[in-house]
C-alpha cells in the first residue's frame, strides 16, 4: 500500500503570505493540527502547527504566516510505502506529515496522519491490537494541577513538546488540558502580551480544563482505545485506577507502535 493511497488529499493548506490569524483561525475551527504553508505554485514550504501558533497571542497580529511557519520534520511522498512511512514518522517523533508528489517536485498534494495507518488496520488486522492498555501506556507522566498558571503549563508543553497534560488534585485524575483547549479559549498569553501587562495574572488551568474526558482502566482493550482516538479525533487517554488515580497516559503513538513493532 502507498501514502497516495491512504492520506488526507483535501486536508487544507496555505499561502505564506496570507496573515498568521487565517492560521489560528483554520486550526481552531477545523479541528487541524497542521497546515501545510505553499507558495503561490503549491509548492510546499512548511508547516504550521498548533505548537507554533501559540507564539501568537493577539487576534489582530499583523503577523503573516511565513513568520511562524517552521520546516517540516518529515515529507512524505506520494508513492512512498506506508510500513516505511509510519516507522519513519515514529522515529522522527511527528504524528502528521505534508505529502509532496516526490523529493524532484515539492508540489503539496495532502497530509497523512499516524490515523491512516491505524485505521484501516482496526478492520483488516484487529489481532494487533489485543494486549491491555497497561502494557503499551506511558507510566512516568507529566501531569499539571487545577491551580496552576496557564502561562506556566503553556511553558512547559513547548518545553516538553507534549500537547495535553491530564489534570490531577489530591491524587487523582481530575481533567485534561491540551494545546486545543488553549487556542480556543484564547487564554494564550505567554511570550508577548503578558509582559506588556495586558493581563494582570494569568487565568488557571481550572479555567480551560476539561473535565467531561475520556478515561480507561488498565485492563481495556488496545483496539478498544485506539477506536475511541480515531472517532473522537482525540489524541490522548488517560489510564486511572476504579478510585480515580491516574497510572498512565495512552497516545496515537503508543498504538502505533504496538501495531508496527
């Protein structure tokens, strides 16, 4: 099987001099966590990403897209196979990749998410799927608390390059925060605004949480999680105990490695 064959061919792009705002605007509304940014022949520049539109906290910045966009960490290609597609993203640590038609001709033609190798698979090769979620989840999380400073966890995502963090109180798993949550409820204050004093503090995480999350306990079914994350569209589930005490963390990530070896 190809990239062609299974990747996002309407996923949008855009111009790099159409202003940063569209960006945010695109990945807010769409539900995106990439845009492709191409010049005015379709040819691919980079990307821009909910990572980097968090460098932006106004709504009426005059900046434009070629001032955030950063390179693409992968490009795959159109008759790329998807085995070697998958494993690479893996190994370079992206879940979504801008398709170009070859290495020769950078013209954008889609994007391919770590989604379209682990759907098709749920049908076809279910037995992939079978061991318990305590087997493949992440046990060493970083975690944040209701109390803490949005500006604070803003820092820490991009110092960690992990986009959402459960919340927990007293011990137990109380909600989850991710960089959506942050873009949406245009609460991102970090790198400008807040130190022009726009803001007099910055609001808590309690404030842009959510609390109504999906949880699993460690028994549950790998197949069963990563149906969830691909008709959810939702990129994380925590792993908690029948008291409510979070063990662990599954990602795309961890279920594409389970099923890829």
């Amino acid at each position: 099987m190809l990239v062609k064959e299974i990747m996002d061919s309407k996923h949008p792009s855009i111009y790099e001099d159409e202003p940063a705002t569209k960006a945010r605007a695109l990945l807010r509304d769409l539900n995106l966590r990439i845009i492709p940014v191409t010049d005015a022949n379709k040819k691919l520049l980079g990307k821009v990403s909910r990572r980097d539109m968090m460098t932006i906290t106004s709504s009426v910045s005059p900046m434009k897209v070629k001032g955030i966009m950063t390179p693409a960490r992968y490009v795959a290609l159109l008759d790329d196979g998807v085995t070697s597609t998958f494993k690479t993203m893996l190994r370079v640590d992206v879940w979504y990749a801008p398709v170009t038609v070859s290495n020769d001709d950078k013209t954008y033609r889609g994007v391919v998410g770590l989604e379209s190798f682990i759907e098709p698979l749920m049908k076809n090769s279910p037995e992939r799927f079978v061991k318990d979620v305590s087997e493949i989840m992440t046990k060493h999380v970083v975690t944040c608390s209701p109390d803490d400073e949005v500006e604070k966890i803003w820092r820490l995502m991009n110092e960690t390059r992990f986009a959402g963090l459960p919340v927990v109180k007293n011990g137990k798993l109380v909600g989850i925060v991710t960089q959506k949550d942050l873009l949406e409820t245009g609460v991102v204050l970090p790198t400008f605004e807040s130190r022009k004093g726009r803001f007099r503090e910055s609001p808590k995480i309690s404030s842009v949480m959510q609390t109504n999350l999906i949880a699993v306990l460690p028994t549950t079914k790998a197949i069963r999680v990563a149906r969830v994350m691909v008709s959810k569209d939702i990129g994380r589930v925590p792993v908690k105990d029948k008291n409510g005490k979070l063990l662990g963390i599954v990602d795309r990530e961890d279920i594409a490695k389970l099923i890829v070896g």
